[in-house]
C-alpha cells in the first residue's frame, strides 16, 4: 500500500550524513521536502594546516640538508685534490689539448670549492648551483667525450658522461627551488621575514 506525503509538512528524523568530496551536509530533525541536504563550501583549511604541520617535521626539514651534502661532496673534494695533484692534473689537461692550463687549473679549482660551499651551506645555492653546471658543460664535453673512444674505455667514458648529467640533474633543482630549511638563507630568511626570498 502506498501512502502519498505531503512534502511540505511531513517531519522526519534523518540522520546528519557528511559527504567532504561533495560537499553536502543534511538538515536534523528537518521536513522530508526537495532540500533535505544543501551544498556547502568545504573549508580544506584544517586538512592543509595538517598537511603543511606534517611536512615541517623536523625529518622532513633535514632531507634538503642531506641532499645537499651528497650533491657537494664531490665537488669540494675534487677542488681540493686539484689543488694537492696540481702537476697531474696539468698534464691531463694538456693531454685534452687545452691551453692557458694554470688560468683554466684555478678556475676550476675556485669554481668547484666555491660553489661546493655554496650549495652545501646554502649560502646563495642558486649562484652556486649554476656555477657549477656551467662548470660541468665544458667539463663533461673535453674529458668524457666517449664518442671518440672505442670498446670498453667508450663504456666507462659514458658511464663518467651520464653521471655528470645526472648530478647537473640534481643541480638544477637547487637552482628551481633554493637551498630548502637548514641553511645560511634559510636563517637569514627567518631572521629578516620582510625580504624576497633568498638565494
């Protein structure tokens, strides 16, 4: 048997049913009519602070730190064995064919100890970060050219080759998003809240 209602003054007791994804919330103790539930903007205020509470972790704020420990490190290690290997490291150079060898010796010795540091403490990492890819291009180009080897030193010769692209790789993202918490900018940034952003 069916019985027609009267949606205009039938009362029922409905439960308050919460939809987040769609954004509806149902009246209590309201009339069964066409407006039993009414959209509502949903506030993801709470769900982002929580979110954003999560990523300032101090776990989270050290990973840029170890990034940029392991993207330095060969860097400030190699401009320190130059400086000590500086008769070996001219004749390598010689060997490429490169001129003017204790200007271009310096130069990369300045280059990969400065920008090391750079992007280590986090001191102008961007600065740093294309430092040392323009350092790498010309680097990458003259001593691992494996298309001009053959067999198995080509092999080793590309392996050096990819290596370098893919530390430019992690280099460039410094110089997309800056040095990250832990460092030198980082502080500066905290202690001087009105400047742009820092390097």
């Amino acid at each position: 048997m069916t019985e027609a209602l009267d949606a205009g003054n039938a009362t029922a007791d409905f439960a308050t049913v919460q939809n987040a994804k769609e954004g509806f919330v149902t009246v209590e103790n309201g009339k069964a009519g066409f407006a039993i539930a009414k959209p509502v903007n949903v506030d993801c205020s709470i769900a982002k602070q929580a979110v954003e509470r999560k990523m300032n972790t101090k776990c989270y704020r050290a990973w840029p730190l170890v990034g940029r420990i392991l993207l330095s490190a060969i860097f400030i290690m190699s401009g320190v064995h130059k400086v000590f290997s500086w008769n070996q490291t001219s004749e390598q150079m010689a060997n490429e064919g490169m001129v003017m060898i204790p200007l271009f010796l310096v130069g990369a010795i300045l280059c990969e100890v400065g920008g090391g540091l750079s992007v280590l403490l986090g001191c102008w990492a961007r600065v740093g970060a294309m430092v040392l890819i323009a350092f790498l291009i010309p680097t990458t180009l003259i001593f691992h050219d494996f298309w001009t080897y053959e067999g198995q030193e080509q092999q080793m010769q590309m392996a050096h080759f990819m290596k370098n692209l893919a530390i430019m790789g992690g280099l460039v993202l410094v110089l997309s998003f800056g040095a990250g918490p832990i460092s030198v900018n980082d502080r500066s940034t905290v202690a001087s809240p009105s400047t742009e952003p820092s390097q």
